[in-house]
C-alpha cells in the first residue's frame, strides 16, 4: 500500500499494534529519549507523543525502528523485493544514465518518467506559514538526549540547498541545533556537499539558501537514508520506493522544491560572511556526546507547518537504534547502485555494534594479487562506507552479515605485516576516539584468501 502522508502510515501502524500513544506527560529534556533508546532495543513499536511538557506539538520517535515498518513504508513485503526493485530498474534505464537523471541532471525519460517529482501549486507542509516576528524556534520540541548536551537538537532534519549554477538540488541528513527564536546552527562537516556549496555562494558574494525539512511521506523518510551522493534527487528516489511520483512544492522564500506532504519545513539564508559558532556537545550515534564543534548559522526566515503537524525526531542512542536501523536496511536496498561504483563488489555490511558506521565488512570477487589492499581504498571512497575506521576485506563465499564469519576470515587468512594496514583520511565528527581532530587513521584487514604472488 502507498501511503499518501505521515498521518496515513501511522493510522496503518496503530491498526496493527505497531503504534503506542503516550499521552502521560513527558519531557523532551532527556524522558522522550530515554524512552525512545528503551523501546528501540527491543524492537518495538514506535512511540507518539501525545502531551509533552511545555509543548504543543506531539513527538514521534522510532517511526522506521524496525525492518518490518521500513519494509511497510515504501510497500514492499521484504528488502530482497526492494533491491530487486532497484537493480530492474537499473538495468532497464542503464542507457538512459539512470544516476544522472537521478541527480537532477537530465531530463527524465521512459521508466524514470513515473518516479519523477510532480510540481504542485498548494501543498499541506504550507497551510500555515509563519513570517518574521511570528517565527518562534522554541515551540517546537526540540530533545535533549544526553545530560551532557548544552542546547536543544533537531535529530531528523533533511537539509536541502542548491547550486548557485545549475540549481542542482543538494539534500543531506545533519544535526541541527537551536540557538535562539529565529536563529539555528546546522552542523555539517568540512568535506560536505553543503560545505563546499557555501564556499560558492561565498565566492559570488550570495547568501545561501536552505530549507529543513521535518516528517512527510514515509517513502521520503527512508529515502533520505539511502547510501547515494548528496546531490541526488532524494524526491525522486522517493518516487521510486514509492513507486509514484512525490509532490514538490516552491519553497514560500527560497528557490527550493521541497517536499509537499512535510509536516515542518523552515527555510533560510546562511550568510557566508558570518563566522561560524560553536555548539555542542552534542549526542552521537552510538549515544555519547562528541566535544563541541563549530557550525554554520542559519537565519530563519519563515516557518511553514501543516495544520496539526507532528514532529518527527531520532532520537541518538546505543545502537539499535532508528538511525542505524534504517542505515543497515538502505544499504541492503541500494546494493546494485553501490556496485556500480565498485564492480567487484558483492556484498557489503557495516554492523549495528558500530552504529552502522565504524566497522565495515566487504566482500569482493577476487581475481589478481593484492585486489583485497586496493578494495580497501576503493571502498573508503564510497559515501557509506566513509567513516569506517576498521574495514575488513573477505571473499565473496564469506557471509559479510555474520560477524563469526568475518572474524575467522581474518584469523585464517591475515598475516598483520603483509595484510594490516591504514590510511589518513578526515575523521568522522562523532569518533570519540579521534578527539576533535579533523583527521585520523583508519585500518583496514585484507582477509581475503592468498596465493604465492600476494606474497611477492
């Protein structure tokens, strides 16, 4: 079943028991977490609600917490018929430049043409807008998950911006702090895309402009945690988890299509003469605070919301969580597009005990001496795989997705002077074991079975 917007799914998920209301009074200041990572861990149903303290909006957490509600969001009754899904439609638009097209490049042709954002005038994301000094951060229900942090975070923001040239559509996931009634702080890292977008508003002496977006469609909701370049069309891909076209709608004061199911979007301009300030701690995804960093300033400029809007949150903890939940499942899903990047790639898994992030397992067809030590280096080029700091390179006969397997993949075949070793790359923001640094050393195992000339 497709499902229209938010409200719909979680109409479906209460019919099935997969829904709890809490209508007994919460704090957003460490309670609605706590009890989020609780439920979490043991696979549970997620969690609206109803009356938290302070607040006038409910609260959603745990939406896409398991396999099972992932799979019911984009209408498929496994992930192995989602990936079948995706790799048809690879191979029958391959001489369409299907990535391209994805990426907002190219106009969209034959099977691309019913996946394809559709343009609405009205959409429910804007029945209410909010200008000026009518604009008030502190309404929304921002959560503090961990006793450390010093502000209030917004865990589930889809982040859109643009090119300055092309127009380009540009979406990634970031943490967003609040700073004051009209003012946030988006934390992204030096290497992206958003990054590098502010350097060319920067040079041409423009303001940035960007837009968040809180909740909508479910399809979209697991879409933006698909394993693909930011300057995806992640509406479009939506569209092909959904199987129909999303509806995109003008933002109210920036050049943006945004999605028009939303529940909140807030839009703005980072000023690109304006330093950046400081912010943090804030909680991580394996649910410890990293050291405070800097973050661009973002000036609200209107608040748009539907009627009776929900806000969606994730809250970060001890993995299994929401966050790594959905990571594991995309990754699973969008295994034929990754291998596009990477031929000899056959499988690949970044376990849930590292928040599907610190440790990754990737299993390569091998066919010459010292293919394991230049997959390494390959995958690390890959976008999730980029913040593995131990990755380890088997066979394709050994199971990726079973730890024992890998393990005694590598206490079989390593020999540490021969098959350990690393390299420098930019460290992950959240690695606790890199302390702030911007760079740090990642290791790799190459595992994967020897014949006399890997020796050579």
């Amino acid at each position: 079943m497709m499902y229209r917007c938010l409200a719909e799914f979680l109409e479906a998920l209460g019919q099935t028991g997969e829904l709890t209301r809490v209508e007994t009074e919460t704090d957003s200041a460490l309670q609605v977490s706590e009890m989020a990572s609780q439920m979490a861990k043991t696979g549970g149903a997620a969690l609206l609600f109803g009356a938290v303290r302070g607040h006038d909006l409910p609260v959603l957490c745990n939406l896409l917490a398991t396999e099972g509600r992932i799979c019911r969001a984009v209408g498929v009754a496994s992930l192995d018929e989602l990936t079948d899904r995706i790799a048809r439609l690879l191979d029958t638009t391959a001489s369409e430049g299907w990535l391209d097209r994805l990426k907002g490049g190219l106009q969209p042709t034959g099977a691309l043409n019913a996946i394809a954002p559709r343009k609405v005038k009205a959409a429910a994301c804007q029945q209410i807008v909010r200008l000026g000094n009518d604009i008030d951060l502190n309404e929304l229900p921002l959560l503090q998950s961990a006793a450390e942090e010093t502000g209030r975070t917004m865990t589930a923001a889809a982040v859109f911006s643009a090119d300055p040239d092309s127009h380009r559509s540009v979406m990634d996931r970031f943490d967003v702090q609040r700073l004051d009634r009209t003012r946030l702080a988006i934390c992204w890292a030096a290497d992206d895309e958003h990054a590098r977008l502010l350097g060319e508003y920067r040079a041409r002496e423009h303001k940035m402009p960007l837009a968040i977006v809180l909740g909508g469609d479910p399809a979209f909701l697991t879409a933006i945690a698909a394993p693909l370049p930011p300057d995806s069309d992640f509406c479009a891909i939506a569209g092909l988890l959904r199987g129909k076209s999303l509806d995109v709608v003008a933002g109210r004061g920036v050049d943006l299509d945004l999605p028009a199911e939303a529940e909140i979007v807030l839009e703005g301009f980072v000023d690109p003469t304006q330093p950046p300030v400081q912010v943090g701690p804030i909680c991580g995804p394996m649910g410890r605070c990293a050291p405070p960093r800097f973050a661009q300033v973002l000036q609200v400029t209107a608040l748009t919301h539907r009627a009776n809007p929900i806000y969606v949150a994730t809250p970060p903890c001890p993995p299994p969580n929401e966050a790594s939940t959905l990571a594991r499942a995309m990754q699973r899903a969008f295994l034929p597009v990754v291998r596009r990047a990477m031929p000899d790639l056959v499988d690949y898994d970044l376990p849930e005990f590292a928040a599907a992030r610190h440790w990754a397992a990737v299993a390569i067809q091998k066919t010459y001496p010292g293919q394991g030590r230049r997959a390494a280096h390959a995958a690390w080029g890959l976008r999730p795989l980029r913040f593995a700091k131990m990755l380890v390179v088997v066979d394709e006969d050994v199971n990726v997705h079973d730890t024992q397997a890998v393990l005694a993949a590598i206490a079989m075949h390593v020999r540490p002077d021969r098959d350990v070793f690393s390299e420098r790359g930019l460290a992950d923001p959240f690695d606790l074991s890199a302390f702030g640094n911007a760079m740090s050393e990642k290791m790799a195992f190459d595992a994967t079975r020897k014949s006399p000339s890997d020796s050579e």
